[in-house]
C-alpha cells in the first residue's frame, strides 16, 4: 500500500526547506534589489557614492602632499577643540562603518558640489543625501545605523545614520535656502494649451513642415548641415504633443499607444491587474492640432524612417533616439533628460512665454494636460475624476494628494484669485465650477454694450488702416483678416490650418557622387556602462567594420576626408580624430596584440577611452610627434 503524502493543515504543501542558509540569504539580498528601490534610483545613487569615494580619495591626496597637513576642522573654527579629526579618520569617513568626521565630510562633499562656480540645484543634494543614508542604512543588519545620529565618546563609535546629523541638515537648509535668498527658485509650472500654440506657432517658422520634402531631395553637405535642426523641431513637436496627450515622461489606424513601464509602476503591478500596462487609443484632435499626437507622431515616424533608421521600425528601436550635441542622432540609445529640457528651454524662450520665477520643465506636460482635461476643456468635454485617475497611471488608493495637487490647486488659485477685481465685467470665478454659470446665462446689457463698442473699434481700426495703405485710391476693399494662428481654435470651413494629413515622404534620388557623404553618416557613442576595455575595443571594431544595429553604416576607416573635414568638421572632426588616434595606436603600433597595448598603456584596461587619449596624446607631444596645442593668449 502506497504511502500517502501529508498535505499539511487545510490542504496546503508543506514549506520546502532552504537549500542552504547561503543561497536564502543571496535570494534576500537579490530580490530586495530587484523589487526594492526602481533599478534607475538605485543606479543613481551608486553613481553618487562613487563620486562620493573619488571626491575623498584626491582631497586626502592633495592634504597629503601638504607640508602642514591640515586638521579639519581647525581649532579656531571650532570652539570645542576636543573635536579635530586625523586625515586618517577623515579618510576613512565614506566607509560603511562611518566615522566621528562621517557628517562633517558628507557636508564638505554636498557644498562642493552646490556651492562655488558650477552649483548644482538642491536635487543633487537630496541625490547625495539619499544615496549615503541608504549606503549606512543597510550596512548592520541589526539597524546600528538608523536613526539620528550620536557618537559614543567612551566607546569611540557612533549609532545611527551621519546623514541625520546637525552637520548635514544644516548645509541640506542652506541650499534649499539659497536659491531663494538669490532670487533663483523657479516653480514648476503647467504647460497650458496657449503654451502650446505657442510653441507650435514659432517652432513652424523656424522650421516648416515642407522641410521634410527638402532634405529628401538634398545630398552632400547641405543635407548634413540642415538635418540637425529638423531633427530638433520634429523631435520637441511630437515629444511635447505626446507628454501633453498621454501624460508620461516617456512602446510607442488610429494610433495605439502601449505604456509597459510607466514611471512609479513597479510596486503597483503587483497590486492592480489593470495596470499591466496602459493601452491607449491616439485619435485625431483637429481641433487642438498644437497637441494632435496623432499628427506629430506619424510626421515623426516619417522622420524616423528617412533620415534616422533608414528603414521601417523594428522591435528594440527606440522612438526617442539620443541626440548629441551637435544634432545628431544617435539609434542605439535613449536620449537624455538634460537634452530634452535644453531644448525645451530653448522653445519656451522663442515662443516669448514669460513666467516670472516659474519654469516649464519635462514635468510640464503631465500637469498641463491633467488640468486641462479636468477643468479648461469645454463643457461637455471635460473628463470625470476616474478617467483621470486611469490615463494618468495613478492606482487607486495611492497617490491621491498627487492627484489633488494636480488638478485642484490651479482651481483653488482661480476661484480664490481677486486679479480680476478691475475688470468692467466680474468673472464671477467662487460662483460656479470655473466660472461655467457665465457660459450659460444670458448676456447682460452691460456685456453686450462692451461687444458692440469692442467690434466697432475693430471695424474703424481696420478701416483707417486700409485707408492709410492706400492713399492714391482712398477707401478699397481691404484685406480678410489674417489667418487665425496655428492653435487658435476657432470654428473654420476647412480643417484647422496646422491640422493636416500626416506627410507622405518620398526620397528624390539624387546624383550623389563618391565623396558626397550618405544620408545615415554618423558616429555611435561608445558604451558609458560595462568594462572599461570593452570601449577602447568598440572604438577599435568601429574603425574597422560597420555596425548596423548601432546606426554604423561605413566603417570609419573607409570614410573620405571631405566627410570629416571642411563644413562637416564640427560635426564629425573631433570624434573622428580621436577614434582614428585609439584604433592606430592598437593596429600600427601594436601590430594588433592586445597585451601589448594594454603593457605599453595599461589605463586602457581601467580608465577608459579619454584618459587613454590623454596618455597617448601626452606620449606623443613628449616623442615630438605631435605639438602641444597653443592656448589663446588673454586680451589686455
């Protein structure tokens, strides 16, 4: 007779013991990373202590070759003197176990990096302050280093995290209070639909949307020198329409958009089946064709398919290339959050929008789009409180202060704002929801006095200036008013002046010769994460052979000098001169032998491709082989 296994109580399986007390605590420690803090906030913060650990390293250095070293902080900085560290103890001060000086030394690093010359905003401080407090967090598992912190005098340790230390919230106070003292703090702002139009408006006079058809039928250097700024504008139009559509900081008949990994998402997933990941139908909005996502977004695909990929999209391609700093795109890698608000920077400045001490920042988009679908859209347009809650991405249950703050201080602004109180007409504002019981009662005496004299001043205006422009004929038919601006959105005939068909591109064959350089010329970037000598070999397999799938069509060996010289040397020269200097280096001189170029220069193997251009170049100025570079000489 068989022996029946036990079930355990209620049915259930009896727990599987542990492999091994090793292999339970590796799969804690993995899965606390994996689910724990998102991976680009973890990452963050290991960039910031590295930095952290670099900072202390050159500054012990530069006290060490000191002929007095100094002791910080110095007796009469202090008035208790008891209190001097040795550069042995400051030294050790970023290490998991900290020190007595592990405030005052985290302090010194957040004010190098706020204060002086090249201050960065209070982010960077909180990025510095949570990357150590999370570092000394975890380093007891029985909480040593939690809490405020104390040092034990008698014991020579101290208990709880440095980073909550008089030392630290004192220079964290300084520089949130800084930009305010200078009349620098800038608020968020939200990027209303007159922005947009705005920014629509002039981005189309700096760069037409008949563009498109040009750089298909130019070649050669002129190609080359206008792509950039085309790529800039399609780029800021489609991006700024799409945050303001779907509410993301960025998968993308009617267009359908997927969000698989929308920001804040990693611990909700868990929890709402309706989250895994948003689908969403983009239609056609002619009526706003300043944020028509659907109309940007197949310009930008055009875009994409002609001058970026020069093929149809596949699985992996990114929608939102990185772009370097001199235009060009670069397929193989998402582009960076500084580009984007340099350019929008860029845009809201030629728009002529004047927001005082606030800022559009990429955060704008989100909270201009969520206000306006909640409150400014007309009526009968505008979307409930649940329809919000779900194109926004937030959870039910969480984040609902987020969403207040999203969409009812701007409300409270309004019905509590007394501005207006000069006004001829009261708006009314605290009567009704936004003001809406002013749309719907009938026109009062006074405000139809206010539309009669508003359109006759118009008419007289138009009349004495049709009659000054021609003066030999007296009073002719004048001109129709001039089209509305694009975003105006007025009732029209036709469909709105900037809401059109998604262009339909077809490249003009154009006689090209050999050294014309081709449409996809470009330099990938060389890779920023992973082993240091795997950069100085990609510098080397880019000299030799292309690389499609990182947007490499000619190998850099076989391009012809007018590619890289002449009206293309900004673009091109620089980067081109130091893969050819790395690649020469390795293939003549090395003869190819890996160990003997890592012998002849070993910071390849450690210190990446610019201090190995820095060694050679160095080599070669002290060989004779090349001259040192002759500084400007400063203007008297």
């Amino acid at each position: 007779m068989p022996i029946s296994k036990s079930a355990g109580p209620k049915g259930r399986k009896a727990p599987v013991a542990a492999v091994s007390l090793a292999g339970l605590a590796a799969d804690k420690e993995a899965s606390s990373k994996k689910f724990g803090k998102a991976p680009a906030t973890t990452e963050k913060y290991g960039q910031r202590q590295q930095q952290g650990f670099k900072w202390l390293n050159d500054l012990m250095a530069a006290e060490a070759r000191t002929q007095q070293p100094l002791g910080c902080p110095s007796q009469g900085s202090l008035q208790d003197a008891s209190t001097m560290f040795s550069l042995e103890v400051l030294a050790h001060a970023f290490d998991k176990i900290p020190t007595q000086a592990s405030p005052w030394v985290l302090a010194l690093f957040i004010a190098s990096k706020c204060f002086g010359d090249n201050a960065c905003g209070p982010a960077t401080a909180w990025q510095i302050y949570s990357a150590f407090k999370m570092m000394w967090y975890h380093a007891d598992p029985n909480g040593k280093y939690q809490g405020r912190w104390r040092w034990d005098e008698e014991r020579h340790c101290g208990h709880g995290n440095p980073t909550q230390s008089t030392e630290v919230d004192d220079i964290i106070t300084a520089v949130k209070n800084r930009d305010g003292a200078e009349g620098t703090r800038f608020h968020s702002c939200a990027m209303k639909l007159e922005y947009m139009d705005w920014i629509m408006e002039w981005s189309s006079t700096q760069c037409p949307s008949t563009i498109l058809r040009e750089l298909g039928r130019l070649h050669g250097e002129e190609y080359h020198l206008r792509l950039p700024k085309a790529t800039k504008h399609y780029f800021m139009r489609v991006f700024a329409a799409s945050g303001w559509t779907i509410w993301t900081r960025y998968r993308f008949r009617h267009l359908v958009v997927i969000l698989e990994h929308r920001k804040g998402w990693q611990n909700k997933l868990s929890k709402e089946i309706n989250l895994q990941g948003h689908r969403y139908e983009i239609h056609s909005q002619r009526e706003m064709p300043s944020v028509d996502m659907e109309y940007h977004l197949r310009e930008w695909l055009v875009f994409l398919r002609a001058f970026v990929y020069g093929r149809d999209l596949e699985d992996g391609d990114y929608i939102f290339p990185s772009v370097n700093t001199k235009g060009l795109t670069q397929p193989g890698t998402a582009i960076s959050h500084d580009t984007i608000q340099k350019w929008l920077d860029e845009f809201v400045t030629g728009a002529g929008i004047k927001l005082g001490r606030g800022r559009l920042t990429t955060h704008c988009f989100r909270r201009g789009g969520a206000q306006y679908r909640f409150m400014h859209a007309p009526v009968g347009k505008r979307w409930s409180l649940a329809t919000i809650r779900w194109w926004g991405g937030w959870a039910e249950g969480e984040h609902r202060d987020n969403l207040i703050r999203y969409l009812l201080d701007e409300l409270y602004y309004y019905e509590d704002g007394h501005g207006d109180a000069l006004r001829p007409i009261s708006t009314e504002a605290d009567k009704s929801f936004l003001g809406e019981h002013t749309e719907i009662r009938p026109a009062t005496k006074q405000e139809t006095q206010a539309i009669i004299s508003t359109q006759l001043e118009n008419v007289t205006a138009r009349i004495v200036e049709a009659y000054h422009s021609h003066p030999r004929f007296g009073l002719t038919t004048f001109g129709a008013p001039s089209r509305p601006r694009c975003g105006e959105h007025n009732p029209t005939a036709g469909p709105a002046p900037c809401a059109m068909e998604a262009t339909s591109l077809t490249l003009v064959p154009t006689s090209q010769t050999g050294t014309d350089p081709p449409r996809d010329l470009r330099i990938p970037p060389l890779p920023k994460t992973g082993p240091m000598n795997a950069r100085w070999k990609q510098a080397v397999r880019d000299w030799q052979e292309r690389d499609l799938s990182r947007g490499h069509s000619v190998a850099l060996k076989d391009w012809h000098p007018t590619w890289y010289s002449g009206a293309n040397r900004e673009a091109f020269g620089v980067q081109y001169g130091k893969r050819k200097l790395i690649a020469l280096e390795f293939l003549d001189s090395c003869k190819g032998d890996e160990a003997e170029f890592l012998r002849k220069w070993p910071v390849a193997d450690s210190g990446g491709p610019t201090k190995l251009l820095k060694a050679i170049h160095r080599a070669r100025i002290e060989s004779g082989s090349a001259k040192r570079r002759r500084t400007k000489e400063p203007k008297e």
